[in-house]
C-alpha cells in the first residue's frame, strides 16, 4: 500500500469509531476485509489511528472536521507531512484537499489543545496543579514499550543479551531496576525466545514501579486482590519467595495466569471470585479505575470516560478498600493502586477511607505522572489498627 492509501484506510476506520464502534474492533475488521494488506500496512494504519484517537479534539481543530478525513488531515498537519503528496486522489489515496479544506483548521484551544473532554478539563487540573498540561500533552503521544526483567530467570545484563540476540535493542531505565525500554524490535517481542521462556514480560515502567515500593519480603502471605491478568501478581513474584494469590471480580481475565506463571516460574493459587476467606500480610488493590494514567496505550477510554461513569467508579474503588480491609492480617499492609491521575480515584479515596476505619494510618504515597518511562500510577499503602509502629513510616510524594 501506498502512504496515501493507508491514510484513506485509516480515515474510513476512524470513520467506524465516531460511529461508536470501537477502535479495535474497526481495525480487525477492516484487516479481514483487507487481506492484501502487509503487516507494516497493518501496524503503519494502526498508528494513524491511535495516533488520531489520542488527540481527536487537535486534530480535528486543524483539520477543519470531526471526521475521519478531517482527523487525517489534522495529523498531517500536525506531523508536518507532505499532505499533497498523501491526498493525491492516485491509486487508492484519498482526494486531493478541497480550497475549502485548504483554508480550513487552526490550533485548538483550552482543552482541545489539551485533547480532554471539556467536562473533564477542570477535574485534571484540579488533580494535576501545576503538572496537569504536561501530564495531558504527554497523552498524546504514543507509549513507551516496556519490559520486565523476571528476576527469577535473569538479570538485566543476561536479558538484554539473549534479547539483542533476537534483534531487539533495549535499555535499562532509572524508574524500576528491572525495566527495560525497547529501543528496536519491539513487534518481535511476543515471538522472541527470551518473551517465550519467561525472561521477560511485557510491563509498564510505572507498573513494576508500584510493585518496587511494595513492602515485600520472603515468606509473605500475599493477595493480588484485583489481579488482571495478573501482571503485578507476577512481577511480585519476580522479586521474592512468597505465597501469592489472585483473585479478581471477572474470573475471565485470570485466565492466561496459569500458563503465565508456569512460563516464569512461579507459584500462584487463584481464588475464586466472591469468596476469599483467610488473613494475608500483604494485600494489593490494583483497582478498577479511569485508566486515565494510561490513556496513551488506550485511548478510547478518555473520550468514552463519562462523568456519571467517573462516579460509578469511584464508588465501586469505596467498595473494594473496604472489602479488602477485612483481608488483612495483624501488621499487614494494604496496598491501594490505580492508573488514574484523578484525585477523586486517588488521594480522595485515601482520606475517606481513613475516615471510615479509624486506627489505620497512610504509611507510604507515590504518584507517578506519565513520561518517558512509564505510565501515570498512583500508591497508597495502609496499615491497620495495632500495627508494629517499629516498622516505621515512609509517606513521600
């Protein structure tokens, strides 16, 4: 396909998710009806697409429309490409710009500028103060991919080597000591021998973050209570020898846990949902949340995001704080996450929670905003009543 071409195929996907439809969807969709396309049409349309779906409000205010040929247009501009040579009318790209198309689109502005929704804009900056334009200017560029050295089979120095060997280029970065920024190569990391034995894993910088901060020791007693996939269950495992356990409300997305666990080397018991019984030393809520801190990787969800949605969220994050409470043991640790920016998700949650269970104490707080190496997350760790006070405190910003 030609550049052209694939700016066309882009413009008619995008064109499927202004409909409602979502983005992956229109994109396996038209890769069905499009078997002529090649895998670097796929991943260069794919691009255009997130790319569009990122910053739907600026591209839309520069090129001229809120339609998939007007969000084309807008990222043509934007990325300072040759839009002539791309809206030839030739082969299969699309037409050549109207004199209106010509004179149309400007800078957008307030929080277009910013690619938030209008209802929105002022919940990030009162999240954010004087970070909220560089978190919201970071979500519109792509993600950085990341991987996890598994401790348990490698270090840094061997993984890098066994992945270069594959012909993918990485190198280590200052957010976690067992992150890895792939530099080249990072479509080859699913099928690489290094991904398939268990070396690595594919994880946010952000992510293994959180994880660091745990207080994880040997012989813990440890519950991924709103485990996923099971990431940070896995990546807690990574880093020592104790009895893990994963739970989630939607026993589906356990699924692949197993076979994750047995390509890295761990042990972990899935509970089933609805009854988990026992006292765990650490106890980790990764909840469910506005994904804002990773809308990056997942751009849909910010202009799907609603406000009376924002609020079912919050009260579901009361719900599990409260729930997983009862889970902890005596001088246990509950560890309360989210990839949000939002303070309702965040913090918020944190001083309410205080308030509803007397006797428990913030011991530790970290935010991380999304940059080069990694998403935004946010990390609350809290102890209960009669916790051992020699074990210290460690809130930091």
């Amino acid at each position: 396909m030609t550049p052209g071409a694939r700016i066309q195929a882009a413009a008619e996907i995008l064109e499927l998710w202004l409909d409602g439809e979502a983005a992956e969807k229109a994109l396996t969709g038209w890769a069905r009806r499009s078997r002529f396309a090649g895998s670097k049409d796929r991943a260069a349309i794919r691009d255009h697409v997130f790319d569009a779906i990122r910053c739907k409000r600026s591209y839309a205010a520069l090129g001229g429309a809120l339609t998939g040929r007007g969000l084309m247009i807008g990222m043509a501009r934007a990325q300072q490409l040759e839009i002539a040579d791309l809206f030839s009318g030739q082969g299969h790209a699309p037409d050549p710009l109207s004199e209106a198309e010509l004179v149309s689109g400007d800078a957008a502005q307030g929080a277009a500028a910013l690619d938030l929704p209008d209802w929105l804009e002022p919940i990030w900056r009162d999240s954010l103060g004087a970070q909220a334009e560089a978190a919201a200017l970071a979500q519109q560029t792509r993600a950085p991919v990341m991987l996890r050295v598994n401790l348990r089979k490698s270090d840094i120095a061997q993984a890098r080597a066994a992945l270069s060997a594959e012909g993918i280029e990485t190198h280590p970065v200052e957010m976690s000591d067992t992150a890895l920024l792939v530099e080249t190569g990072a479509r080859k990391v699913a099928l690489s021998q290094a991904f398939q034995t268990g070396l690595v894993e594919l994880q946010d910088g952000a992510s293994q973050a959180v994880v660091d901060a745990l207080p994880l020791t040997d012989g813990l007693r440890v519950l991924d209570y709103c485990a996923g996939g099971g990431g940070k269950t896995l990546a807690m495992a990574g880093r020592v020898d104790a009895r893990f356990s994963a739970h989630d409300i939607n026993e589906g997305r356990l699924r692949d846990l197993p076979d994750r666990a047995v390509r890295a080397g761990v042990e972990v018991a899935l509970l089933p949902a609805g009854d988990v019984q026992g006292d765990f030393d650490l106890v980790l809520c990764d909840a469910p949340c506005s994904g804002s801190g990773s809308w990056r990787r997942a751009p849909d969800g910010k202009w799907r995001l609603s406000a009376a949605q924002l609020q079912q969220l919050t009260e579901m994050q009361r719900d599990i704080l409260d729930q997983a409470a009862g889970l902890v043991a005596a001088n246990g640790v509950l560890a309360y996450a989210t990839c949000s920016l939002l303070e309702c998700e965040n913090g918020d949650q944190v001083t309410d929670f205080l308030k509803r269970h007397p006797g428990w104490t913030e011991t530790l707080r970290r935010q991380w905003l999304p940059g080069a190496e990694g998403d935004g997350f946010f990390l609350s760790c809290l102890t209960g009543p009669g916790f051992d006070a020699i074990k210290g405190s460690n809130i930091s910003g």
